[in-house]
C-alpha cells in the first residue's frame, strides 16, 4: 500500500482481468461445451423438421458461441501460471 493520502498507481496485484478471469473458469468450458452441442443438435434437427433459415441459423450461431467460449477457455488454461 502507497503512503497516506497518495493513490495507488495500478491494478491490485492479485486481480486479473476481467476477460481472463471469466474465460479461465471451468463453468465457462461447461457452457461452452453445453452450448455448441445444444446448437449443432439444435441446428440438426430444424434441418429434418423443415425449419426456416432464420431458425436454423439463430441455432447454429448457438453452437458457434458455444465453441467460442470452450476455445477461450482453452486459451486462458494454456496462458495460466504454472
């Protein structure tokens, strides 16, 4: 901590970003996982129903967000101190 009155310059030490911090927890390689196979069996099943494109694609960029959010989660896990 600074002297008396004079701010501190910088983040704390022990937080990390933001985007990190959310991208690094394991509930966010679940939703990732949960959301891109819901998404592709989603998308799946609009196509032998008949679905219309708007549908089809609104699911598909479920499992597109879905495998975002598990690639992210990868990334941050490499990028960990070990």
């Amino acid at each position: 901590m600074g002297q008396r009155g004079v701010p501190r310059q910088g983040p704390h030490p022990d937080r990390r970003p933001t985007t990190r911090a959310l991208a690094g927890n394991n509930r966010t390689l679940v939703l990732g996982v949960l959301g891109a196979v819901g998404g592709i069996a989603g998308s799946i099943n609009a196509i032998s129903d008949g679905a219309g494109v708007l549908h089809i694609l609104a699911l598909a960029g479920i499992g597109v967000l879905g495998l975002a959010l598990a690639i992210a989660y990868v990334i941050a896990y490499s990028k960990r101190p070990r």
